[in-house]
C-alpha cells in the first residue's frame, strides 16, 4: 500500500528533528539544515515519489538530506566539507539499517571498535571528523606530513570496517 500526503508529512514531521540533524551533520549550519528538511518534505510529496512503508520513507529522507546537503556545501564556495565521504556512507549505512528497524548494532560495533583503538587513533579521527579539521590542519597540529596523515587515516577507515564487520557477523553467529 502506498503512503498518502498525509501520511508522508505525518511522518516526516515525526521525524523533523532526525532528518534537519541528518543534515546538519553535512553542514554544520542550522538554518541550511532546516531550508534542507522542507526541501526533503517537498519532494516527498511530490507525485514523483511514492513510498511501500515507513521505513522506505524514512530511508529515502536522510539519503535525500544528505545529497542535499552535499549539494548546499558544493555550492557555497569556501565552505570546508566536515565530514568525508567514508563517514558520511557510514552514517547512511546506519540510518538505512534504523529506518528498517535494525538500529543499534552498526553503531554499537562502531563505538566498540573506536574504544579499542590505541589512543593516538582515536585523536586523529576526533580532529579530522568531530573537531570538522582538515588534514592540512590535522597534519600541522599532530607535527606530521599531509601524506602521513592521509595514510593514516586510510588504514584506519579499512581497520574500522573490518571490525565493525567481524563484530557484525559475530553477532549473528
């Protein structure tokens, strides 16, 4: 059965807060991230889209704030990017699996995997992607060249992965 209008803003409107923070962690202005909330609303009601469920509805929103958002940072023209895209697949990962009914263990295997990091990861991953640094500033404040900091980061975007997918499957062995 498909979703009527009021259904879709029921919803939506249900989840503003959800889907304007989905944005906001793209873009880190408030006001951009609400503009993107009513943009998201717009196109759910459009006759272009139809939505099964709940759970595609809300899928396709936060996928949908985020291009958005990708978009509003593409157009400002100095804005740095706070979030790169392995994180910001990482979040849509998550909100796709929540929108299906199956939150908690990607981001529980995440935080369980960050705590396990030696401490000096940790840091790096809080000044490029929770501080919003770039790596020429992450590089500058940890006294390390650009190329170290990139490799660095790389190995650890592989490492997180793969524990967060050993974590995963030991879950459902």
């Amino acid at each position: 059965m498909v979703l009527s209008e009021q259904d879709i803003l029921k919803r939506l409107m249900g989840q503003r807060d959800r889907v304007s923070a989905a944005a906001w962690l793209v873009v880190r202005d408030a006001h951009a991230a609400e503009d993107i909330f009513q943009n998201v609303a717009l196109k759910a009601l459009a006759k272009e889209v139809t939505f099964d469920s709940d759970g595609a509805l809300m899928s396709w929103a936060f996928i949908t704030a985020r291009r958005e958002g990708i978009d509003w940072l593409r157009r400002q023209k100095n804005a740095p990017v706070r979030l790169d895209e392995t994180i910001l697949d990482v979040l849509e990962a998550e909100w796709a699996d929540e929108a299906l009914g199956q939150a908690g263990g990607r981001s529980q295997a995440l935080r369980d995997c960050l705590n396990e990091l030696p401490e000096k990861s940790r840091e790096l991953l809080k000044l490029r992607y929770f501080d919003g640094q770039r790596c020429e500033e992450v590089a500058s404040l940890l006294g390390a060249k650009l190329d170290a900091i990139y490799k660095r980061l790389s190995r650890l975007h592989n490492s997180l992965k793969d524990c967060i997918e050993t974590k995963l499957n030991q879950a459902v062995s």
